[in-house]
C-alpha cells in the first residue's frame, strides 16, 4: 500500500519534472565536443558544417548569425532573488578572408529571446540596436564580446579586445585580447584574426558575485589567473530563464566565425572539452610550395601579372590626370594653403550629388572633412577658364585667408587645376540665411536671431572695410551669403570672390559684379566697386531680413511692389513703416528695433553714395549709441535706381537666368 502510494508520488513527480524540462532545463549540464547533434536554434546565416563546425557566419557581408541551445535555462531558484552560479567554456576561430582585417566578431551571449527582433549586424554583433544599445536595463542582456574592430561609438579599446557587455556595447571592463602564463604570469598576446582556435572560459560565482574571463590557445592549459575579473551582481540583469548561445556578425569585410566545441554548466564548472576531438576549422588557402606547381600555375600567372602592371600603369595615369593640379613657381609660398586636390576629392566622395550642399551663383559647394584634422569643410568649385589675374587674386585669397573674426566664415585654402578654383571653408551646420527667411519653411526665424544675425554681419564687414590691415571690399552681400553657425550667429561668406571676376575681365569692357537688386546706381554706371557700394548691399539686406522678401520680386502682385527698397519708402512716406515687416513674424518683434533696421535699411541703400552712412556708423546705431548724429532720409528718389541698361549685367545671366532685366527696367520705372 505505501510502497503503491510511494511509486505513485514517484511518477507524479517525474511527469512534473518532465513537462517543466520541455520550457525550461534545472540544473542544466551539456558539452558538445564539435556539433554533430542538433540541438540547437539557429537564426541568421549560421549554420553547422558537414564536419561538425557550428559555423555563424559564412562569406556574406553585414550579416548575422547566431546560435543558442534550443531551451531556455533555468537561472533562478523561486525560493531566492539570486541567480546561479554557471559556468562555459568553448573554443573558437576567427577566419578573415584578409589576413589583417577581422570584421566583427563573436560575442557569448545570455539572452531573454532566441532571436533577439531588430538587432542589427556589424559593431551591434547581432546584439543591439541604435535603441537599445545604450545599456538599458530592461535589455537584459549579458553578453562578453571577442571583437576584432574598434568601435569608437562603444569607446572600444582596440581591434584585438575582449569585454563584458551588460545590456549594451559599451563594456563595462575589457582588455586586449591575452592571458597570463601559469609559469611566471607574463601576459601573452592572442591574435583573434589569425585563424587559430582559441578557448574561452566565463565564470561567474553567484556567492561570491565575481564574473571571471580567461582565454587562451588551445595549446594552452586553462591559465590559472583569468584575464578579466569584474565583481557584478548579475541578479537583476539574467531572468528566471534565458537562452544562453553564441552570436556574431560581419561588416564590410569577409570574414568566417567558427564555435568548435562548448560545454556549460549550472551551479558547477564545465566540463572540460575534448581538445583532440573538435572539428578543425578550414584555413585560408596557403600559397603551396611544390615545384610542379610553380611551373603549371607560373606561366599563367606571370602573363596574368603582366597585364595587371600593364593596367595598373594605365590606372596610374589616369589617376594622375584625374587628380592633375597646377602650380606655379609663385605658388610655393603658399604651402600651407593649398590643398591637394585628391584630398578634396576624397574628402567630397568625388565630388558626389550626395555631398552637395548647394549651387551658388559661383559654383557649386561641397560637404566634406578634412582627413588629418577631422575639421568639416564646404569646398566650392569655381569654374574659371581666365589666367589672367589668378597670380594677384591667389595672392589675395591667400591674405583673405589670414582673416579670422567671430562673423566670417574662414578660408581655410584653395587649390587649383586647370579651368578649375576651388575654395576650402569653414563649414557652417545651419546653411544660408536666405533659405531660412525665404523657404517656406515650418518654422519661421525669429526676431531676436535676425537682429542678432544682421548685428553680427555688420560687425564682420566693419572688420573687412576699417579693422584689417588693408581693406577688403566684400562685393556681394546678400543673404545667401550669409551662413549660420550653430547657435545662428551670422556669417559672412565669399568675401572678396566677386573680384576673381574683376581682375579675369577685359579691360575693354565695363563688367560689372554683384548680385542684382543689391547693385548701387553709382557701381551700375561706373562699374567701380567701394566701401559705400558695399553698404548699399548691407542696407538691402537688412531690408530683406526685417521683410523677409528678396530685393526684387518676380512675382510681384498688384499689392507689391517689385522693388523691396520702394516698397519700403513708400510705407515709409505714409507713416506706416511696421507695415513693411515679414508677415511671416506675426508681429513679434521690438517695434523700435524693427523700426531701427528698416529705416538704417533704407538710409544704407540710399542712391546717393554720400548720403549712406559707414558701416562703422551702422554698427553704433544698431548697438544703440545715442552719440551717431541723426541721419536724414532726404532727397530720397527712387528714380535714381533707373540704371543705364548699356552697361554690362553679365551676372544677371548667372544669378536670374529666366530673369528679363531690362524689360523690367523699362516698364514704367
Ligand atoms: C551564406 O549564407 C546565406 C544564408 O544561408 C546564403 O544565402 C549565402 O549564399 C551564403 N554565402 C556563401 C558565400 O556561402
Ligand atoms: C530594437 O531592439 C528591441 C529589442 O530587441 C526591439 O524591441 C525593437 O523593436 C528594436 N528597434 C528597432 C527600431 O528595430
Ligand atoms: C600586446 O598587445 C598590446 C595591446 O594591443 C600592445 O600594446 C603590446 O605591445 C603587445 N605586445 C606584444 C609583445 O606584441
Ligand atoms: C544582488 O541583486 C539582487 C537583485 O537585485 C538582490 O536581491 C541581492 O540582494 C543582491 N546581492 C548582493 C550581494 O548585493
């Protein structure tokens, strides 16, 4: 009757066994010396090779291979919060199809899932994603990292390294990859790339809470001193259960991840591995040294190596002219400079639509970074066909390039080819100013960056005209000239780039430089630029900022009038200048600063030269010095604007390339 009721206990509790084993594994023990059987979840391109190699990634790049053993482990006991001690070791290889690059190596992993959704390839091992790969803890994910390339995102130390990775990739200890010998504890280097087998232990004592790492060769005895030894309590990071496996992934480089054997215990060490059993992993293939071989692939090979240095000669010559610069014996003193051009293009991946940031009325512009400095760069590329004056206009980019002052972009260098300048500048994050006042953008610029950014040029254009050691006339102000830093102070850009236009033209020939409806009457008939031309551009575009319009509308209503400047005078002569203001503001602004531009606006891009004020005078009136002397706004015409249209307007034809100038000069005004 006992005995009846014992073996029926006995058998209840076996099926309870029983069925829990089917979630999950108590006291879990396995060891595969090589993976004949399959008792494993295999996601990715992972897959076990016909001589029982677990094998995680093939020669596919960016891929992910993982492998987990096919039920969840029991960590937890219910009774207590802490998690057991467990132990693994398993050996590994690393096979790159280049000899010096790995790309990116294996991690052991505990994981609540056996697929882990969304993680991505390459430096995220098949772990994490840019979401969760800063370490939250709700991850739950522990894993230690051999990787083979350094990722300066997760702060690695080397392309050679092992870590400990507690839900994220950012280790919390790492350390190049080596052991300490058993016989005087000198630290010995290991190549994870070089294709042989590697053993790696990973302990953790859950008493003690100490997670211990050893590796070594397979040669090797198990090093008594582990290589890292971190005191961590795991409790909370590893759940009740968890799949424990292997995860690995390729980036842009070829490379095969192997796991030959690996055995793993619960509350106990591993049991070792059969060494001498495990599968061999292939190795790249050897250059063989018999002789007959020589003689049957030699010739072949010879003519193959012939045409390829034939072809590498003719590589080599177009690489020459592609990158073909010009310099002059003039040019030396200008070393420091000038750029190669390879570098620039390089630094522009070739000059790419990608890397464009935008077409100008000089060229067009291109995003890059400089490789020795890190310092990002807009490279703009002039076509320019004259040679005429290049001698004296270098000479000046190169002093240009000496100007450094809070609100102009900085020249870093130039470089030259033939029918070809380009320019190297600071690049600005925030773009051209026209494209924030006049794009219909979503967010509207507010007041209190547009006085502070026409605040800022100003200044910038008093050091140009009074402040350096010799003046610069800037020659196009406007908007789009004017780049944004970080925080939207303005910059003003292409000083002085106007010129090269000047000094390549015929003398024969009034051509004159500037932008359209920025032009001063006296520079329209004499085509002679100054310091008080300069100023009338400045007053346009302090108009065009306060209006958020450009100086000349196209597409101008019945309601406006085609010139900014007359617009604003004639709200100016009703007494109703505010009218005059963007729209687009809504009305927030200071009345008396909004009042202030427009009417300093007006006043600088006043017709007559003598009328204007400085910029020195500009630049105290918009900082509020009550000592300036009243300004007048008298003899005021606009009709003073009627330009001689003999003269030259070739930059029309760059700048408004659909734009009539002179029909609209004739109609009417
Ligand atoms: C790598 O594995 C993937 C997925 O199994 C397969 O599509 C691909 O052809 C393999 N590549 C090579 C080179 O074996
Ligand atoms: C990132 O990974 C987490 C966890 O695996 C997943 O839930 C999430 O959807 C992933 N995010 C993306 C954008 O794939
Ligand atoms: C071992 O590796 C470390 C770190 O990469 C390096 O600093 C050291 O020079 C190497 N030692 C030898 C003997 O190669
Ligand atoms: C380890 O963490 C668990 C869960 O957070 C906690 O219950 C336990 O007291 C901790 N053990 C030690 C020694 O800090």
């Amino acid at each position: 009757m006992v005995v009846a009721m014992l073996s029926k206990l006995l058998l209840y509790f076996l099926l309870i066994k029983l069925t829990s084993s089917s979630s999950s594994v108590d006291g879990l023990d396995f060891i595969y010396n090589g993976f004949r059987c399959l008792n494993l979840i295999r996601n990715g391109v992972a897959e076990i090779t016909s001589d029982g190699l677990l094998r995680l990634t093939n020669n596919s790049l960016h891929q992910i291979g993982r492998a987990f053993y096919s039920v969840p482990v029991r960590f937890k006991s219910k009774s207590n919060g802490d998690i057991f001690s467990f132990s693994t070791t398993f050996v590994f290889a690393i096979v790159p199809e280049d000899p010096k690059l790995g790309g990116h190596g294996i991690a052991f992993v505990i994981s609540p899932s056996n697929d882990l959704p969304g993680a991505l390839p390459s430096q995220y091992l098949g772990l994490f994603n840019l979401t969760n790969v800063n370490g939250n803890s709700s991850n739950h994910i522990v894993a230690v990292e051999f990787d083979t390339l350094i990722s300066p995102e997760f702060e690695d130390i080397d392309n050679n390294h092992v870590g400990i990775d507690i839900n994220g990739l950012r280790s919390t200890n790492s350390s190049p990859a080596s052991y300490f010998t058993n016989k005087n504890g000198e630290s010995k280097n290991i190549s994870f790339i070089s294709g042989k087998p590697i053993q790696a232990w990973i302990e953790y004592d859950s008493v003690e809470k100490q997670l211990n790492v050893t590796i070594s060769p397979i040669d090797v005895l198990k090093p008594n001193q582990p290589l890292l030894s971190t005191s961590i309590n795991l409790s909370s990071d590893i759940l009740d259960e968890m799949y424990v496996g292997f995860s690995s992934s390729t980036g842009s480089v070829v490379t095969s991840h192997y796991i030959l054997g690996w055995s793993f215990k619960i509350n106990g060490p591993a049991r070792p591995l059969n060494l001498s059993a495990l599968p061999i992993p292939p190795q790249r293939p050897h250059h063989s040294e018999k002789k007959w071989m020589i003689l049957e692939i030699g010739l072949p090979l010879f003519i193959v190596f012939v045409l390829m240095a034939i072809s590498i000669g003719v590589y080599e010559l177009r690489r020459k002219i592609k990158f073909a610069e010009i310099l002059e014996d003039w040019e030396l003193e200008y070393g420091p400079q000038r750029f190669s051009y390879k570098d620039l293009f390089m630094t522009t991946k070739g000059f790419s639509e990608k890397a464009l940031l935008g077409v100008g009325g000089f060229g067009r512009v291109y995003r890059g970074v400089l490789p020795t400095s890190g310092i990002e760069v807009a490279v703009k590329k002039i076509s320019h066909e004259s040679r005429q004056g290049m001698k004296e206009f270098i000479a000046e980019i190169a002093s240009i390039g000496r100007i450094r002052h809070k609100n102009l972009v900085r020249l870093l260098g130039y470089c030259r080819r033939k029918g070809e300048l380009l320019l190297v500048y600071d690049f600005m994050p925030n773009g051209s100013l026209d494209k924030m006042i006049f794009d219909h953008s979503e967010s509207v610029l507010q007041w209190k960056n547009r006085f502070q950014i026409i605040k800022g040029v100003a200044s910038g254009l008093l050091y140009l005209h009074e402040d350096w050691v010799q003046v610069v006339l800037h020659r196009d102000i406007k908007a789009s000239n004017v780049l944004l830093d970080h925080d939207l102070n303005g910059m003003l850009g292409d000083f002085g780039l106007a010129r090269l236009y000047d000094h390549g033209t015929d003398p024969q020939t009034t051509h004159m430089v500037g932008t359209f409806g920025y032009i001063a009457p006296e520079l329209a008939r004499t085509g002679k630029a100054t310091t008080s031309t300069d100023v009338f551009a400045f007053g346009v575009f302090m108009l065009e900022v306060a209006c958020g319009r450009r100086p000349i509308s196209l597409t101008a209503t019945l309601v406006e009038e085609p010139i900014l400047i007359d617009q604003v005078l004639e709200r100016l002569k009703r007494e109703a200048i505010l009218e005059a203001a963007d729209p687009k503001l809504g009305g927030d602004y200071v009345v008396e600063e909004m009042e202030l531009v427009l009417k300093v606006g007006l006043l600088c891009s006043h017709p007559l030269a003598a009328s204007r004020p400085t910029i020195r005078q500009v630049v105290q009136i918009l900082e509020g010095d009550d000592s300036v002397p009243e300004l007048s706004l008298d003899n005021f015409n606009s009709n003073e604007y009627a330009v001689d249209h003999d003269e030259g307007f070739d930059d029309l034809v760059i700048l408004f390339p659909s734009f009539d100038a002179q029909s609209l000069l004739s109609g009417g005004r």
